[in-house]
C-alpha cells in the first residue's frame, strides 16, 4: 500500500513536470504569434474607429456643401466683400446686420460643425473673403499667395467643380498640420466659389492615443505614404506629428504589401512585432499600425515561466562564463569614488565609481551612458539573498524611477549583474522585472574561478571595467567589460527557440 502511494506520488509529480515542459513549449512556440492576433485586434479596432470618424467628417462635409444656411451666409458674405473691395459706401444698418448675422452663423457653426476646426469661404477669384477662426489667411488670396499657403492655394488654382480632399499637411496660417474639404458653392448653376472645410489632426490623434491593451512598450499610430507620423508618439517629449520620419523602406514595403505583419527595427531602435493595414479615404493612403517592442513579449512570457527558465538561464550561464581577456594596464581615472560593502553611490559629475572584494557579495552598476550611473556592493544580508537587513535594489531602483529618468526613459537604463557566483542571479532578475523594468535590460557578469572582483564604473565613457582575482595566484587577474556579459532577453530567447 505504501508502495503503490509513493510510485503514484512520484508519477504524479513526473506528470505536472512533464505539463510544465509541454505547455511552456507550447507558450514559447505561439508567444509571437498570440502577440499578432493581439496586435491585429488593436489595428483592427483603430481602422474602424477611424473608418467611422472620416466617414461621419466626409458626411459633414458633403451636408455643408448644400447647407441653406451655408452658401446664403457665403452670399451675404460675397456681396459685403465686394462692395467693400469697390470702394461702395455700406449702410450703417446694413454693417449692423451683417455683424449680427455674423454672430448667429458662428453659433450655428459650433452647433452644427464645429467638427472642423475652421471654414474658410473663397471666391472664384482665390480670396478667403470671410473665415470663422479670424487667422492669418483672411482677406489673403490663397491662389496668388499660394507659396505661403501651400496646398490649398494649389486646388484653389484649379478651380474645381467637385469635392476635393488635401490630405494633413503643415498649414502655415494655423500653424499646425491640418486637412481640407474644399466644396464649390453654386448660385443657380453657376460656381460662386467654395467653402474650405478645415480638419484638425488632433481629432485624429484622439482615436490612436488609448493603448493599454498593449502594455509598456505597444502603440498605434497613422502614418502617410511619405512616412510621416500623423500621430503623436507616446516615447518622444516633442511633437511628431508630420516631424517624425519613420523608416522609408519599412514604411514603402507596407504600403506595397496592404495587410500583414513586420517584425521592424523601430524609429526609437527597437526590435518590434507589427501589424498593419493600409487605410485609403478620399484618395490619401495612410497606415494604420499597431506595435509592440519583442523585449516587452519576451520579459512577459518570462514572468509567466519563470520556473521553467531559471535553472536554464544559470545553467547556460554557467556552462558559458564571461571571456576572460588578459589584463590591460590600467587606466588613468580622474575623481574616482569609493563604493563599500552595504553601500550604492551614484556618479553623474563625471565620477568614477570603484568597488572591489566582490567574493560572496554582488555588485551591481545602473547606468544610462553619458548620463549617469549607481553601483552598489551588495552583501548576503541584503533582501536579494533573502536577507532582511537591506534592500539595495529596491531603493536603487525606487530613486532611478523616482528622480533620475521619465517613465519614457526606463528602457534606457542598462544593469550589469556581477559576481562569482549565480545565487543571487535569479531574484535580481526578478525583482528588476517586477519593477517595470525588461529582460533586454539586464547584463550577467560572472566567473565561476574567480576568488573575488572588483569594478570601475565609468559612465562618461559607457565602460565598466571588471577585474576578476584568481585563487591559483594572488597576481593572477583576468579583466573583462561590457561586451562580455550575458543579456538574459538572449538567453531566454534562445531557450525559447532551441528545444
């Protein structure tokens, strides 16, 4: 009896063992492809969202075209501006009436369309003869002046007798991008001029700016056949909106492709998964896509695997120790600090930072290059040895996101791992990931020989200079540096993929 419990005990945890390793084979197979059908979702609802507010704009438009209250006003308007233009003496009364029906369009407009940011009325002759905003290009003929006006001074050159659509462009008088209906007023069949409908991008930004679906790093955005954003990025503390200039044969593939997926290098540098479709209103083709950095889908599938990954991640790291390189003769530093055991410094003066007598203790460097960087020597007390008496990490990473770099920055901050041995590998990963932090951001540093290391931070220079003392012979020493570390988003991508 007792026999017959322990083998189903021990089938038992050879079956869920045996679960693990199937299902997170089947996770790390289909990751990329879940993050598609994801990302597909996301592209797809902002298509429609988008189809429904050009489509609900273009309704206005063609309504305006036709509005009674419309062309009567551009009339009245028309008459008013060419009487003035002659040099005709205008009433008293008929200067007052003008100025109240003025007053009662302008409430109609924001009653009825105030969708579009403004309405310029033309005359065949190409002068903006009344506009509702009052901006610069009032009382300016846009068809003479059109060098300054840009492409609505073109269409107008035309004299069309049809709707004509100008996609987002920089419009000087606004000073910000913007797109035109251009309608043509008829007064018995004649064409009297047109109604330029003026559209915002902000209107459109709106619709692509929610994405919290797709985590830290995901976006949609709109992007024109010229590869500009039409959208404002989230990861940029500047406008980008027809400024941001995306990769032009990534941007001409997708446009020649119409529907599918891209795995891109970015316009911040980053590897990401997209999704894209081409949108086409009115004859203006844009892009609609979705992304989301591959360093945020793999520190996801890591967080929910953990288990399954971390005996493989210290056993590669293990079986691959950091290439040694004999040492150099060492460099000549400036001011450098001093960093002791239980203690993190932070250098951004140009310091040097300095630690050594890394044996059963961790060393850890936080650095952005050229901007700052922490290093701290960790003792076996510490929380990430499951200790109790400090928490080095946890206040390092606190004051990083706290005072040192914006939400948009985290990504840029690197953190290089070093010891000569793995135990406290593991919830140092963990812990930086719980922080908000990604795998691609984190670098191991170890050799299993060496007695102990010491380090140099110099972030001026983005070198960190690692001396590893060998036990054989207290001279002995190996020296290596940031290229020869581990990035753990490697080493679990590869594990992903080389079962």
């Amino acid at each position: 009896m007792m026999v017959t419990r322990r083998c189903r005990v021990i089938c038992a945890v050879c079956i869920s063992f045996l679960l693990l390793e199937t299902s997170a084979w089947a996770v790390q197979k289909d990751t990329f492809d879940w993050t598609f059908v994801q990302l597909d979702y996301a592209r797809k609802e902002k298509s429609k969202n988008l189809n429904r507010f050009t489509q609900r704009l273009h309704a206005f438009a063609k309504q305006a075209a036709t509005d009674n209250r419309i062309t009567a006003f551009f009339e009245m308007n028309r008459q008013y501006f060419n009487a003035a233009e002659k040099g005709e003496k205008i009433p008293g009364s008929l200067s007052s009436d003008v100025t109240e029906l003025r007053e009662q369009f302008d409430h109609y407009y924001l009653s009825s369309y105030y969708i579009f940011y403004d309405i310029l009325f033309i005359n065949n002759e190409g002068t903006a003869f009344y506009t509702i905003r009052k901006e610069m290009d009032t009382h300016v003929n846009v068809i003479t002046e059109k060098r300054y006006i840009g492409k609505l001074g073109e269409v107008i050159s035309q004299k069309p007798d049809h709707e004509v659509f100008i996609d987002f462009h920089n419009y000087p008088p606004s000073s910000e991008p913007a797109a035109f209906f251009v309608e043509p007023v008829f007064n018995n069949d004649v064409r009297v001029g047109w109604i330029a409908l003026q559209c915002s991008i902000n209107k459109f930004n709106t619709i692509f700016a929610s994405t919290d679906e797709l985590g830290k790093t995901g976006e949609t955005f709109l992007v024109n056949q010229k590869g500009l954003l039409l959208t404002e990025s989230y990861f940029k503390g500047y406008s980008t909106i027809l400024k941001l200039h995306l990769d032009n044969r990534n941007i001409q593939a997708k446009f020649k492709n119409e529907i599918g997926h891209r795995i891109v290098t970015d316009y911040r540098g980053a590897t990401a998964l997209s999704s894209f479709e081409v949108f086409e209103f009115l004859g203006a083709k844009w892009l609609v896509i979705a992304k989301i950095d591959k360093n945020e889908i793999v520190t996801d599938h890591y967080r929910r695997y953990k288990k399954y990954y971390k005996d493989r991640i210290l056993a590669f790291i293990h079986q691959n120790p950091s290439a040694m390189r004999i040492a150099p003769q060492k460099k000549q530093y400036g001011k450098t600090v001093r960093v002791d055991i239980d203690e993190y410094l932070k250098a951004d003066n140009g310091e040097v930072l300095e630690t050594w007598g890394v044996s059963t203790c961790t060393a850890l460097v936080a650095t952005i290059p050229e901007r700052f960087s922490y290093l701290a020597h960790i003792s076996p007390k510490d929380k990430i040895y499951h200790g109790d008496e400090t928490s080095l990490l946890e206040q390092l990473t606190k004051k990083i996101k706290g005072f040192d770099v914006y939400p948009c920055e985290r990504q840029d901050v690197l953190f290089i791992v070093i010891a000569p041995h793995l135990e406290s590998i593991p919830n140092i990963i963990d812990q930086l990931i719980e922080e908000g932090f990604f795998l691609s951001q984190i670098k191991i540093a170890y050799h299993p020989s060496a007695a102990s290391a010491s380090i140099l931070s110099d972030y001026k220079n983005n070198s960190v200079t690692i001396t590893w003392k060998l036990p054989t012979d207290e001279n002995e020493i190996m020296v290596t540096g940031i290229d020869s570390t581990y990035n753990i988003h490697e080493i679990v991508e590869k594990v992903m993929f080389d079962k």
